[in-house]
C-alpha cells in the first residue's frame, strides 16, 4: 500500500488562457515558470568560465596534448563524447579516458601516470574531480594542468586547479545550479564557441539530453531547455552510432520522448560502465561505419540484457532470503548482504526493494572481508545524513572505508565485522529521529472533477512537458467511479476498466496487474490515481485514465498507516502501549470472519487487497495482521512472498490459542 500525498487545497490565483485542470496543476506545483518561455544564461556566469577557456585555447594553438577524463556512467559518457568530439573539431591533439568501475569513480594516480607517460599535459574532467584533492596534487606534481568541470557537490574547498567549473561552488554567480555532467560540459563548449549556447546544441543538444535525462536531474530551467529544444534531435541525429542504438532499442523515431530516453536509451549506455567498460559506448558514438556501429550497439543490449539478468538472480536470491526470514522487512532501514552480487546492479535492485516494501534500503555485496553497499531512499529520510550520523565506531575508528552520496542515494563499502554495528547504530539514529519512518508516496497534484476531464484539456497538459524528475508527470485523483464492465488485455497482463460515475464514462487502462491479482469486480466504487492519455484510433479521438493505483471508495488513509506503523513495531519487538497491544488482539469472530472469506472467495488476494474487503470498525490494520500471521503459524493459511493469501486445503482443526504470536502480544498488554 503506498501512501496516497493529496495537498489539502489547490486554490490557484487566476491564469489567463489556461484550461481549468492545467491552472489548478501549475498552482498546486506553484510552477507558472513552466509555461514561460526560458533562454539559455551565458555560460560565462559560471565561476573560472573565462579562465577555463583561455586555457583550453592555448592548449589547442601550442598542440599540448589534452586528455579528456570521464566517468563510467551515462551522464560521463556522453559528457565525455561531447567535449571530445568538440576538441577533435577544434584540432586539438585529444584523447578521451574513463576508468572501468573496479577503477572507482574519478581520477586515480594509475590512470593519470598514464596519461602522463602518453604525453598528456592537460586533463579536464567531466562529470568527476570536485573531491579529487590528491589526485590534482598528484596532477600538479607531475606538471600536468588540470581543469574540473562537475556538478556534483563541492567541499569546503576546491582541488587545486586551473579552473574549477562546477555551478555549485558558492561563488559561482550562474542563476541555475542542477546541471548534469553533460550540461556543464555543454556550457564549456558553448563558452569555447564565444558563448553561443545555440550552436553548441546544434553540435551537441541530443546528446546534452540523454546525459540530463539519464543522470535524474531536474527538469528544470535551463535543463528544461536542453530537454524540451533537444529531445526531437534524437530522432533527426547523424550520429549513426545514436541512429543504430534506438533502432537496436526497438525505439521508432516517433516514439522518443524522455521516458524513452530514460528506459530505453540510458540503460543501455549504463549497461556498459556497470558490467563491462563504458568504452564500449564511447566506441558506438564515435563509429564511422554502419556495421562498426550495429556491432557497438549490439554489445551495449547485450550488456543490458546481462544486466537485467543479474538483477533478476539478485533480486529472487533476496527473496528466497526473506522468505525465510520475513521479519527483515519490518526494520525501519531493510539492510541486506550476499556475496559477490554484482556492484554495478545493487543499486538498481535496492530501487526495486524500496518501490515494493516503501522503506529505505540498503544491499551490501561481500567479497572476502569488505562489504560494497548501495542504498535507496524515501522522501524524507535523508540516507546520507543517517548514514554520516553512524560514521564512527562506538569505540572510535571509522565505521566506512570509503563514503559517499545526497538525500535519495548513497554508496559505502565497509569492513564485514563492522555490519552488525551498522544496523545497531541506524536502528539508534532511526528511533531517535522518527517516531514513523517515513514512506513511499505518490504525490497527488489535484482531484479530478471528472467533467474537466476532456481531450482538449489533456492537450492542454502537454505544456508542463517534457517530463521527468523535478517535473513529473500530472497525477490525479479520481473519485467514486463505479467499474461497469473489466476486459482482461494481453492474456490477462493488463486490465482494461469501463468507469462511470453520474452520467460521465471513461476507459482506463491498469498495466501489470494481472487478472487473477486484480482485487476489484463489478460494481465496485473506487478511488483512482491516473494520469491522463489521449487515444487516437481509427480517426477517433477519445480520454484513456492510465490507472497508477487504486483503492475502494471510502478507505481511510490515516487509520491504516497508523494500525502498519504499530504493527511493525509488534514486529520489531520494540516497547509496546499495553492499551494499544490488548487491541491489537484478535478475537474468535475475526479469526472466522478472515478465514471464511478466503476460503469462499473466487479471487486471489494480496494481503492489503483483503483488509480493504473486510476491514474496519472492529478489525483494526494492526488486529488483522496479527490474525493472518496466527492463521499461517498455526497452517490454515499460506501466503507467497507476493503477499498473496490463500486457506491450505485439509488443514486439520486447529486451537488458535495456543499460537506463540498471541501468547507475545498477551504478554506485552499485560506490562
């Protein structure tokens, strides 16, 4: 059950020429700057621009030979490329550089050496470098010059360099600071190009948009110009290497758009630096040839079609884990360890986790005695201030090898001994900080009146494009609609809803919940969050809901989360209100009222689906969990790591007060 973050009011001040739906979305988001036009600011507004500049110049008139340092991921590649093939254009004598992921991220002494040994005298780093501060030592004692452009955030202080572009230093005067890598590369080249930011998009705009896309940043200003001005240069590119990549993707050219871009696209330029080497996509992007550049982008699927395969033998060996040890998603941070999982795909797996069980999670892959983490947030739970919190040991000496990350994601390897001292001090810090863990949340922009909901006012809409994150894409509320007819799609895959309510009808479309899962009938009332979708077939125009959850009409909210959160922490075996432990006990009608409806029901149901059958007034979240876990532990139910609940047929009677789960909840109401 994901919690449903409906604003209290979405009272917006008058906008002219605006449909009702798209005024009330802009005012809720207080985001009117959207529908204004935004120009590119002059790149030389960013702190050490002009001295960047210079340097470079001179580097290409003297013939100093100049490396081009990225990273591994799809923001650095195509950093990397954009300023690479600029230089090339330029006459430099250049070469390009990204480590492999067992490198690390960034500059290192080897890779530098290296260069230096080739006879590079310059370096620029894209998209790494601002925390580099041995590294350029190392850089200057070599008597190579360094130049840093980054977006990531700096320290204190800067590593000594020639110049240090990265528009969040605090004297950096740029207006707009939520660049991507490849953003701040493509102000540099706009600034080599006299400032002209519309040139340097017209070399490089669909390559600016994947690095902004692929690297989650804001949708925002001047990013917004890159993605909204750049997004159809995909499709019109004479790069082949691009051109064979989305015909390789299955991507047709009327079909790019940013979530193309982000999931079908970026992927598979990540799929190279997390399980093979990110040359691979620097080699697709600079091909000459046809064939040279199907070869590249087939290695590039190959390589995501390997990485989804090690997230699904992750993902099903962590379930295997918590089927036999269920009360690990009960913690307030779920922290979980295997040996030898790949580090380029935890990452993505803790994502997933996060999405499934709406709690912050953390995977660490051992190897020997070091352990390699990746975790994933929530919104409002800042992981890399947790995580900063619990950096020493209680008896002193560092709890991480290495550290790093923002609110949303963070990264740290660490000593396996010390992993039990980990969850001790994050269960601490999380108790202390926050008597409820904060949740997963879809946020709601405004309800829906259903007689706003028309085609023109859904093209309306597409003015807020394009979207993504900082920006994403309206959701609304929909309100007691009655499902009059339901047609399984795709075999059943998919559902597709008939709805009314009053005299109004819509379609909606439900995808991946299958139709012995979908917990709804016929005359059900329901509230829906959708976002909105005009169909156009066979010359008729119509209004598709595309369903995002759902819930019958009348659920409350706030009772429910209450009920989980104390549930939990019965589960975690925290101290215990005995006034709240004695209602949470289940009586002799609610063991039979649960299990008769199981046992006659034609659907199959998921855990919280059934509570909203047969839930409320006296069955409590809290009370019907602890009945469903007595009715498993005593073997007349069985439920799947789905949560799917189902009655064990020929189950022998059996007398449910001798469960050990009630005896534990009699003996906290009785403290």
């Amino acid at each position: 059950m994901k919690f449903w973050n409906i604003p209290s009011s979405d009272v917006c001040r008058p906008a002219e020429g605006l449909s009702p739906i798209l005024a009330k979305v802009v005012a809720v988001r207080e985001a009117y700057h959207l529908l204004e036009q935004e120009n590119f600011s002059s790149p030389f507004d960013i702190a050490d621009m002009h001295k960047a500049v210079e340097y470079i110049n001179d580097a290409i008139d003297t013939g100093i030979k100049i490396a081009v340092f990225g990273d591994y991921d799809c923001d650095g590649v195509t950093a990397t490329y954009m300023l690479y093939s600029y230089l090339e254009m330029s006459g430099a004598d250049v070469v390009w550089h990204i480590p492999v992921r067992s490198d690390g991220y960034g500059l290192n002494e080897t890779a530098i050496q290296k260069l230096y040994d080739d006879g590079v005298r310059l370096i620029i780093t894209v998209d790494n470098g601002i925390t580099a501060y041995e590294e350029a030592r190392f850089i200057k004692k070599l008597g190579i010059g360094l130049i840093i452009t980054d977006h990531h955030f700096p320290g204190e202080t800067l590593p000594e360099a020639a110049a240090v572009i990265n528009p969040h230093r605090k004297d950096c005067g740029s207006k707009y600071k939520e660049f991507s890598g490849a953003g701040v590369a493509l102000k540099l080249i706009a600034a080599l190009m006299d400032g002209d930011c519309g040139m340097a998009m017209e070399y490089f705009a669909e390559f600016a948009v994947i690095g902004t896309i692929g690297d989650i940043v804001p949708l925002t200003g001047e990013n917004r110009i890159i993605v909204s001005n750049g997004i159809s240069r995909i499709s019109e590119s004479e790069n082949i290497g691009l051109c064979c990549l989305v015909q390789k993707a299955g991507i047709t050219k009327k079909a790019i758009d940013s979530a193309a871009v982000a999931y079908s696209i970026a992927p598979r330029i990540n799929a190279a630096g997390r399980l093979g080497s990110a040359k691979y996509a620097m080699e697709l992007f600079l091909a000459h040839d046809q064939e040279e550049a199907f070869a590249a982008a087939e290695e590039l699927c190959r390589l995501n079609d390997k990485r989804r395969e090690l997230e699904e033998l992750i993902y099903n060996e962590i379930n295997e884990y918590i089927k036999r040890n269920p009360d690990t998603v009960y913690q307030r941070v779920i922290i979980l360890q295997g040996k030898s999982w790949h580090h380029g795909v935890i990452g993505i797996v803790a994502a997933r986790l996060v999405s499934r069980y709406s709690k912050p999670v953390i995977i660490i892959s051992e190897s020997e005695d070091i352990g390699t983490a990746s975790g994933r947030s929530v919104q409002g739970f800042n992981i890399h201030t947790a995580l900063s919190d619990c950096a020493v040991l209680p008896g002193g000496g560092k709890m991480f090898k290495k550290f790093g990350g923002h609110e949303m994601a963070a990264g740290f390897s660490i000593e396996l001994k010390n992993i039990p001292e980990l969850r001790k001090a994050l269960g601490a810090y999380t108790s202390k900080h926050y008597e409820k863990m904060p949740r997963l949340a879809l946020d709601v922009d405004t309800v829906l009146p259903a007689n706003l909901v028309t085609v023109d006012n859904i093209e309306d809409l597409r003015l807020l494009g394009p979207y993504g994150c900082g920006n994403p894409e309206p959701l609304f509320l929909a309100k007691n609609l009655e499902i009059i007819s339901i047609v399984p799609l795709s075999s059943g895959a998919h559902q597709r809803l008939f709805l009314r309510t009053g005299n109004i009808s819509f379609s909606g479309l439900y995808f991946g919940v299958s139709s012995e899962k979908f917990a709804y009938k016929v005359g059900d009332t329901a509230d829906l969050l959708v976002t909105l979708d005009v169909n156009n077939y066979q010359g008729k125009t119509s209004v598709n809901l595309i369903i995002k959850d759902m819930r019958l009409s009348g659920f409350s909210q706030s009772k429910f989360f209450a009920a989980l959160d104390f549930y939990e922490r019965i589960k975690r075996g925290e101290d215990l209100n005995a006034a709240l432990a004695e209602k949470s006990i289940p009586n002799r009608e609610n063991f039979a009222k649960i299990y008769t409806y199981i046992k006659n029901s034609e659907n199959i149901f998921t855990i919280d689906d059934l509570y909203m059958r047969i839930g409320g007034g006296d069955l409590n979240y809290c009370k019907y969990r602890i009945a469903l876990d007595v009715l498993e532990e005593t073997g007349l139910v069985a439920i799947d790591l789905s949560g799917t609940v189902t009655v064990i047929g020929n189950a022998p009677k059996t007398d449910l007060s001798n469960s050990a789960i009630l005896a534990k909840l009699k003996k906290y109401s009785h403290n």
